[in-house]
C-alpha cells in the first residue's frame, strides 16, 4: 500500500473502472470501424476506427473520454451512411 501512496504523491492515480471498461468498449468499436472501413474502402471510417482506438491514451478524464468517443461514434455512422 505505501507503493500506492507513492504514486499519489508524484501525481500518479488509477484510472476508475468506468474508464477502463469505456477504454475497452470504444477501442472494440473502433476495431470493427477500422476492418469495415478498410473492407469497403471508406477511408473517413477507418481513420475514426483509428482515433477510437488511440486516444483513450491521450485522455485522462473520463467524462472527456466519453464525449469525445461518443462523437468519433457518430462521425463514424455519419460517413459510414454516406
């Protein structure tokens, strides 16, 4: 436990289970939209593919990891219908 408390004090916390289980569930939607984009050549769904699975890595607030996945799900439908 003084391994934990060491790390809180250099600023380092545990990420909580809601953005853990929203890390894995939007890197597995942008897993299917990176194969469907690159099946069917739509190259607007795959990159969103991609950015769904990055940047839970570059996000460290939950509630901003859920926006912004929640957007980069509806670009995805948008341009997969278009």
């Amino acid at each position: 436990m003084n391994e934990i408390d060491t790390l809180t004090t250099l600023g380092f916390t545990l990420p909580t289970p809601a953005y853990l289980l929203g890390a894995i569930v939007f890197g597995l939607i942008g897993f299917v939209a990176y194969r469907y984009g690159k099946k069917t050549a739509h190259p607007h769904v795959r990159w969103i593919g991609l950015a769904l699975m990055l940047y839970p890595y570059a996000i460290s607030e939950t509630w901003q990891m859920y926006l912004v996945g929640f957007a980069l799900c509806a670009a995805c439908y948008y341009y997969r219908n278009h």
